[in-house]
C-alpha cells in the first residue's frame, strides 16, 4: 500500500499580479456555494435548496520586510497602494514548484496547478508591536468565480 503525501504549507502561496507577498507566513482560503431555498408546496415542509452563485475570500499573513526595489515580491507599501487604488487584481492561489527555503534570483516560481480569479484587496491591517518582528494581514475579496488551474 502506498502512503499518501501530504502537500506542506510551506510551499502553498498566494501570488497577486504574478508575484508573491513578501515573507508570507500562513494563508487561509475560503469558498462559499450560495445557495437558495426553492422549497415548493410539493415539498411537503421539507427544504430544497439550489446553487444560486459563490463567494470567496483569501487572507495572507506575512512579516513585514523592508520594501526591495528588485519587484520580486510584494511589500506592505505595494500592497496598502494596491489597496487604496482599489482594482480588480489576478490572484493565483497554490503550491509553488520551487523548492528553494530563499527567494530565487527570479523570484517565486507561479504555481502550475491551484486556484486563480480575480479579487480586490478588501483590508489591510499591520501590527507593530515592542521586541517582536512587525506584522501584516492582506484580505481579498472574490470578484467573480474560483477555478481550478491544472499543470499541462
């Protein structure tokens, strides 16, 4: 019998626009199916729900890093400026195939296979605290619908 292989988090990342957040530390994913009641009559009481639409959202931490001019990865200045501007942005959401623990000279490799649509940045919070590394969390909101991304 052959073990099954967990995927790390480690490697699963979030890229905006095609680069990833800088010094990222945990991301959550979350997708919702709308649904409706379309009980009728016929139903006897009982509920009859239909898929009417989705949302979803994906939320980022990372450590907050000194902004680099290199454009390999996103800072919070990049991100409050994404933010403010308040555009619809490309999101690619899934396991990177670099396997580098340091950001490669090119940057983050975009995953082959994952998620992808487009969201807006909805909140940004930071959090600077005495003898502790400074810290960000990124929330973008889903414009339109998830699909799943598989490698060639």
């Amino acid at each position: 019998m052959t073990r099954r292989v967990t995927e790390k988090g480690k490697s699963v990342m979030l890229f905006l626009n095609g680069k990833a957040i800088a010094l990222a530390t945990s991301s959550d994913l979350e997708y919702n199916r709308t649904t409706e009641d379309a009980a009728t009559k016929d139903d006897a009481g009982a509920s009859h729900y239909e898929p009417v639409g989705e949302d979803w959202s994906i939320t980022s931490n990372s450590l907050v890093g000194v902004k680099q001019t290199d454009g390999k990865d996103f800072s919070f200045d990049d991100l409050f400026a994404l933010c403010k501007e308040g555009t619809t942005i490309p999101v690619l959401y899934g396991a990177t195939a670099s396997a580098e623990s340091e950001v490669p000279a090119t940057g983050w490799t975009v995953p082959t296979s994952g998620l992808t649509g487009n969201a807006i940045i909805e909140k940004i919070t930071r959090n600077d605290s005495v003898k502790q590394n400074s810290t960000m969390t990124v929330s973008l909101k889903g414009q339109g619908t998830l699909s799943q991304i598989t490698a060639p």
